[in-house]
C-alpha cells in the first residue's frame, strides 16, 4: 500500500502545474460534492420511503381496526344464533303441511331484522338437511353441490367461525365475504351451516380512501375488497403475486412485472375464528422515490454545469500561473548554466512574487559568495606561496641539517657519558625541536605533539633563563589533546610569549597554556603570560597588523602568520584573539573545529 502511494505521488509530481490543478479541483471539489450529493440524495430516498412505510403501516393498521368493527356485528349475531331457540326450532321442526312450514318461515324474522339493522350485514343464509322446510332464499336445503363447496366442508369439519368469499344465494348478494359457521341442534341430532354476507361496501369505501393499493383477501387468497375494484374477486395469485398468498404478516421488497414494490401483510384473526382475513397494501417503490430521484437528477445538472465553470475558471487561472512560473523556471536555467546576471522581474506579493524576490537575493548572495570564495583561493594562494617561500628561505639558511641533527646527537653522547644529564636532555630536546620545525610540512597533526614540541621549547628556555626566572603550565584534556591542529600554531604562540612577553621579567616569569573542548564541540586554546603586557595603543596595532599582508620584518610576523592560517584554514572568527594590560601580562587564544568532525 505505501509503495503504491510513493508511485502515485511521484506521478503526480511528474505532472504539469496545469494538470495538477486539474486534479487538485477534481478530489478538492468533485468528489466531495458528487459524495455528499449522493449521500443527501439516498438520505432523502430513504427518509421518502421510510415516510410512506409508516403511513402505510399505520393505515394498515387502521384497516384492521376497521375491520374488526365491521367483522365484530356478524361474529356477535352468530353467537346469539348458537342459542336461538326460534332459529333451532324453525330450522329442525317437522312440518307435515305446505301451510306449517310457510307459517313458520313467516314467523321467523330475525334474518330480515338484522339485515334492515345492522349496515354490516348484506344478508343471513341457514344451509340445513331438512326436507320439510320450504326454500324461501333465508333457509335453503343443502344440496351434493353445495356440500361440495369448501367453505360448506370447513364449516362441517371444524367448529369455528370460517370467513370464506361465498356465492350469494339471495337476491341481497352476489359473491362476496361471508361468515360460515356451523349451527348444532343436538336435541334433533342435526345441525345446520350459518352463512352470514358482510356488506362489502363498508370494505371498498374504506379502501377508497387508502393512498396505495390495498386488497382484503380470504385465507384463500380471494381478495374481497380492494381499492383497485376490478381486483375483487380475483385471487392474489392471478396478479402476479403468487408468493403474497405463502407470506406471513410483516414487510417484503417484492418485483411484480419487473418493477419493485414495497409490500406491507397484516393478518387479522376475530374473536372464535378459524380462519381469518389478510390486508395486504403495496406500493410502487419508483412512484415514492420519483421525486428523490428528479432532484438528483436536477442536483447532477446543476453539478455538472458548476463543474464546467469551475474547470473554466481553472484553467484560466492556471494559465497565469503557470506564465509566471514559467518564467521563472527559465531564469533559473540560465542560472544552472553559469550566468549569474539575471534578474527576475516578477510582479506581485503572492508566493511566486516573493519567489520572485527571493530568487533575486539568493543570485545576489551567490555572486558574494563567489567573490568571497574567490577572494579566499586567492589568500590561500598567496599564503601557500609565502609559505613555500619562508620554507625555502629556511631550508637555504640550514647547512645539511642530517650533519646538524648527527653533530648534535654525538655532543648529547659525550656530555651523557661525562655524566651532564640535564645538558644532554637539553641538547635531545633541542635537536627534536629543530627537526619538527625543518620536517613540518602541511597536514595537521594531533594537539598533544604540539604541546610535547611546546614542552621542549619550554625546557630549553627554561634551562637558558635558569629555573626560577620562568615556569610554565601545560593543561589539556583527553578530548582536547586528540584534537588535529595546524602544525606551529601553539608554539608559535608560545614563542612570542617567551620572548616578548617576558624578555623584560628578572625571575618569576610564567606562561600557561590551556586547551579544552567547549559545549559545542570546538577546540579552545589559550596561552598566557604574566608579562610585560602591551599599552593599549601598541595592542591596538598589533590587531590591525593581524590582518595586514604586507611583509614586515618585526616581530608581529609571527602572530599574523599564525592568525592567516587559522582565518584560511577554519574562517575568520576562528582567528587569534589577543588581549593584554600593560605591565600584568598578555592572553592570545584562539578556537577552531575539527573540519572531519
């Protein structure tokens, strides 16, 4: 995954500026507004869809509480007809003439009574057995075909209240929902089919009122009612919605002739029922989230010609950037081919306008720079030349130092072996002395030979002046002593000290060096005397000497050879320092860092 990253990054880096903002404008700004725009167009879809889920819900749930009402007048009048005296008798009597039985039909009126009183029944039918009993459209006799009739098996099977979709007998009815509900009359040991017609009217009016598709349908699957009237009397399966009549209640997504439809299913058993109803509504999915989808569509266009401004208006924007930097970047390519006189002139306080500005100080800190680098080769030069000079002015005034180093060393033999000790060391030290100075070349050596090379000096000196005329001090730490220094820096230092310091001191004379590495990793070296000292106008000559390069034959020869090499060698500040009060002595020291460091 991050090596996939890396490689897009370097090909967006390898872009034009133009097509970066191209880009940039595409994942800034299209795609946060095409994802926020799908979101908020989802969000409305589902809300919209959530919204017209809950009413239908509700309104379901207010068909069934409707229903239920409706449903309760025939569940009641059933039950009083399974205690009806007049009805057992009239239905199970024995009637020997035409005129009993016409009687007895006239008397009996309840069926009547009740469909004039209750809106909720269309008629009453008692189905019975008994072959004495006129048919007057009320009481008819059961026939083999009407024993056939699944609502008539159910009903003599199953004790319960049965709602089936009945074929009407009386001129009251056509087809429509009914109670069935077998009527026993075991004193006559027979038993009769009660068929109740409810009005279907009260269904269809509610269903009118129903936003969505809504249907009634019997355990069957016949639907009773609906908002649709041409439904009725169908069955859920002839409308393409075989799997409606095998679903339980709850919410389904179903497709019916290819579109998707939000199906809602509310089961309602009434009270002593076997079976029962099943409301079931459905709605279109694409007829709710229609306008969802209009403002997506009105969202994208409006989207889509934003997007065209705003890539307009990029590259417009991209083509004045790109000028600038354009020009920009040619300046910069005649820099990289050596000409440092170009100067950029750039308008503007934006951030290629201070580019712009930067560019300018940044040629003109290089052509400093150059003069300076010049300036310093061209230092550097002369001192080396002056050097290879003094070395050859030194070299022509030693008469073949090998003899010089061999005589030496056969006078430290002899005076050794007549027992002068302290002579012989001298005469070691001396000799070691002048070979460092005549074999010294260029590289730097470590600060703890400096300081053995300043100890023998120091010795010599000292056995020159006698031991209580001067004394000396020589500090350096671990660190400090493994410091690389320019050869005859220290030394040097020391010799002016020695000799112009305390060349006017009778005895006590003392000179201290002191070396050690600061905080920040430099090599601190200090040597002081407590000398003669210099007035403050001969001080101040001698630090404007420091930096003189014309030659002089005084003794401030010394101090500024060793003040150039280490100006040349580490930088300016890393020069000699001096400081000195007339008549307690003078303090020169100097700092420097290790280059490899």
């Amino acid at each position: 995954m991050r090596a996939l990253a890396s490689r897009i990054i370097r090909s967006f880096n390898n872009l034009r500026l133009k097509n970066q903002l191209f880009i940039a404008f595409l994942i800034v700004v299209l795609v946060p507004v095409l994802i926020a725009g799908l979101f908020l167009t989802a969000a409305y879809r589902s809300n919209v869809l959530e919204q017209a889920t809950r009413q239908t819900t509700n309104n379901v749930d207010k068909i069934v509480t409707q229903v239920s009402d409706v449903l309760r007048v025939p569940i009641d009048l059933s039950d009083d007809y399974m205690i009806s005296e007049p009805l057992k008798e009239t239905v199970a009597g024995r009637y020997e003439t035409v005129y009993e039985a016409t009687k007895a039909l006239w008397d009996f009126t309840s069926f009547t009574d009740a469909s004039s009183l209750y809106r909720e029944v269309s008629g009453i039918r008692m189905y019975h057995s008994n072959e004495t009993l006129l048919n007057n459209g009320e009481f008819v006799l059961e026939t083999p075909e009407i024993q056939r009739q699944p609502w008539h098996r159910a009903a003599a099977e199953k004790d319960g209240i049965h709602w089936s979709y009945v074929s009407g007998e009386s001129v009251l009815s056509g087809r429509q929902l009914s109670l069935v509900r077998r009527i026993p009359f075991p004193e006559y040991r027979s038993s009769g089919i009660l068929v109740i017609e409810v009005n279907s009217d009260l269904f269809n009016a509610m269903l009118k009122q129903e936003p969505y598709d809504t249907v009634i349908a019997d355990a069957d699957g016949m639907i009773v009612a609906a908002r649709d009237s041409g439904w009725v009397g169908r069955n859920l399966r002839e409308l393409d919605m075989p799997d409606l009549a095998e679903l339980g209640a709850g919410t389904y997504e179903q497709q019916i002739d290819g579109a998707a439809y939000r199906v809602f299913i509310e089961d309602l058993l009434p009270r002593s029922s076997v079976s029962g109803l099943r409301i079931v509504s459905l709605f279109r999915v694409e007829s709710i989230v229609g306008e969802a989808n209009r403002v997506a569509l009105l969202g994208l266009g409006v989207l889509a010609a934003s997007m065209g401004v705003g890539l307009v208006l990029i590259w417009i924007v991209s083509s004045v950037l790109t000028r600038r930097t354009l020009v920009l970047y040619r300046n910069m390519s005649r820099i990289s081919k050596g000409d440092f006189n170009v100067y950029s002139d750039i308008q503007g306080t934006d951030e290629i306008g201070l580019l712009s500005r930067q560019f300018n100080l940044m040629v003109a800190n290089i052509r400093e720079l150059m003069a300076e680098v010049e300036e310093s080769h061209r230092q550097r030069v002369d001192m080396e030349l002056r050097q290879r000079d003094i070395k050859l002015k030194m070299m022509a005034s030693q008469i073949n130092p090998h003899f010089l180093f061999n005589a030496l060393e056969s006078i430290r033999m002899r005076i050794h072996m007549k027992g002068e000790k302290e002579i012989a060391s001298v005469v070691r030290m001396l000799g070691r002395l002048i070979r460092n100075n005549i074999e010294i070349g260029s590289r730097h050596i470590a600060l703890a030979e400096e300081l053995e090379i300043v100890r023998y000096y120091l010795e010599i000196q000292k056995f020159r002046y006698g031991g209580e005329r001067l004394a000396y001090e020589l500090v350096a730490g671990e660190a400090a002593a493994a410091m690389p220094v320019p050869p005859l820096i220290v030394q040097t230092l020391v010799e002016n000290a020695v000799v112009h310091g305390l060349e006017g001191i009778g005895e006590g004379g003392r000179v201290t060096v002191r070396a050690r590495l600061t905080e920040d990793g430099e090599l601190e070296v200090e040597v002081a005397d407590n000398g003669v000292g210099m007035a403050p106008e001969r001080l101040e000559q001698v630090r404007q000497a420091l930096d003189d390069e014309a030659e002089d034959k005084g003794h401030r020869i010394g101090l500024r050879n060793v003040h150039q090499r280490l100006a040349l060698g580490f930088g300016r500040e890393s020069g000699l320092t001096i400081e000195s009060k007339e008549g307690e002595g003078t303090r020169v020291f100097f700092r420097i860092r290790d280059k490899e460091g």
